[in-house]
C-alpha cells in the first residue's frame, strides 16, 4: 500500500474525527460488562445489532459533518472496491462479538478511504483509554506517541497472526485458513488465530507483532491497519505481492525484514 499521495486533510481533521470516535467509544463502553450477553444465536445477534446502532447513532453525523463531500459504507461486512471519492469506513463494534461475551478486545474504529486507500484513521481502545491515529504521510501513533515496526529478519523467530474475518465464509476459505496456519506454525515461532483483524494490526504497528495476514477483502478490518502499519514502516501487500488497496481480495502487514518470506510461506498454501 502506498501512502506517496498528497494528504491535504490537516491535523483539524484528525482532532475532530478523534473527539468524534472516543465519544462513540463511551457509549460501546457503557453497553459492556464482563457477563456473556445471548445464548442463541438469535440473542446474540440481536447484541450485536444494538451495539452497532447505539454507537452510530452518536458517530456518523459528526464525521460526515467533519469532511463535507464524503459518503459512508453501510454495510461493516462489505469488501471490493469503493466507487471514487471519500468513504467512512466504520466499525462501530470492532471485535462485536468479544464485546457482547464479555471479553475485551474491541474498539471503535473509523478510517476515511480515498479512491481505495485510507488516508486517516482513528481507532479507541475504550477499556485502556488507548487511542491509535494515522494519516497518509503523516506516521502512525499511540496516544501522540510515534509507533514503529518490528525490526526482525528471521521468520522463525517471529509472533504472527490471523483470523476469520466474518462468519459464513466458504468451507474453501476455512480450508484455506487452517492450511495457512499449519504452515505458519512450521515457519514462524508463534501462530495468534483470533478476532478482530484491527487488534492484531494494531501490535504489528507498534512492533509487538511481526505480521499478519487474512483471506478476506471485508474492508472495515483491514483499512486502520492497513494505514497504521504502512505509517509504522511495515510492508502492506495482497498474497501476490502487490499493493494493498481496498479492493484487494487478500491482505498481508509484515515488518519489513520478514514480509518476503512470509510471503513466501502463504503464497504455496
């Protein structure tokens, strides 16, 4: 993914899209409590979609209003490319179903894309008060402070990471997804499989992690990462190699000293 695009968007942006997100994020974190929230799968679908509605309610007029002219994609779940122009790409709930069993990794996410890139991202960890920033040009922070990737070179001595990214994926897909980790579990020295993408993107970022990869195209948790990462110095491509951009089907966030070979590794799957 390339970030050598003009980024004319200004810090105002970011300190209203910021203010706009960490509110949202009050909100999700007055829905949470650590008791499990459903039994069937109704019930727990029906957490999920109050989840969402709450924290929209409260954070798409403000960013719609932030950035005049930009659209927003309604549906968290939906991949391929984007139409030209600004879109939000919102996850109101990211890590939804962590939230709605009583678990903490979730957060509010909000990243605006441009032509198919993300150009600024804003993603709030209510529970650690950790607020994760980007923009195009601009490097990657936590909490102001500047993030940069892992520096490791040895594959085998590398923390990776993966994960489903929707329910109902294909059985090609789960099939795929289970071949990958046993090949990255010969290659790699640990294999994290869980959810959501954003919060392993977030470690890869600051240099916790060392990669991660998805078959998936589903937009809303890849864009923050994708940028945070990219602005942290990583190396961000689909499983040919080439360019992330939105309406790539694959996605894979390396520090640069192990991208090839985890490249490698994942393109004989």
């Amino acid at each position: 993914m390339s970030t050598a695009m003009s980024f004319d968007l200004g810090a105002t942006l970011l300190s209203e899209v910021t203010g706009a997100v960490q509110a949202a994020a009050a909100t999700l974190r007055e829905r949470y409590t650590t008791e499990a929230r459903g039994v069937s799968l109704s019930e727990i679908v029906q957490e999920i979609h109050a989840n969402d509605a709450a924290v929209l309610a409260v954070l798409r007029e403000p960013l719609l209003r932030a950035r005049q002219g930009s659209r927003w994609v309604e549906d968290e779940l939906a991949g391929g490319a984007l139409p030209p122009g600004e879109w939000w790409v919102v996850d109101p709930a990211e890590g939804n179903i962590n939230h709605v069993h009583g678990m903490s990794d979730w957060a509010v996410t909000a990243t605006l894309v441009r032509d198919n890139q993300p150009v600024l991202t804003v993603v709030h960890l209510p529970l650690t008060g950790d607020t994760y920033t980007a923009t195009a040009g601009g490097g990657a922070h936590l909490n102001g402070r500047p993030l940069t990737v892992s520096a490791k070179d040895d594959l085998g001595a590398a923390l990776i990471g993966t994960g489903q990214a929707r329910p109902g994926e294909s059985t090609d897909t789960f099939r795929r997804i289970g071949a990958s980790v046993t090949a990255m579990l010969t290659a790699g020295l640990v294999v994290r499989v869980s959810v959501p993408a954003t919060l392993q993107l977030i470690h890869v970022a600051a240099g916790r992690m060392d990669a991660f990869w998805q078959f998936s195209d589903v937009r809303s948790g890849l864009v923050a990462g994708a940028l945070l990462v990219s602005e942290a110095g990583g190396t961000v491509t689909d499983l040919e190699g080439k360019p992330w951009n939105a309406g790539s089907h694959d996605f894979l966030a390396a520090a640069p000293g192990i991208h090839t070979a985890a490249l490698d590794v994942l393109t004989e799957i």
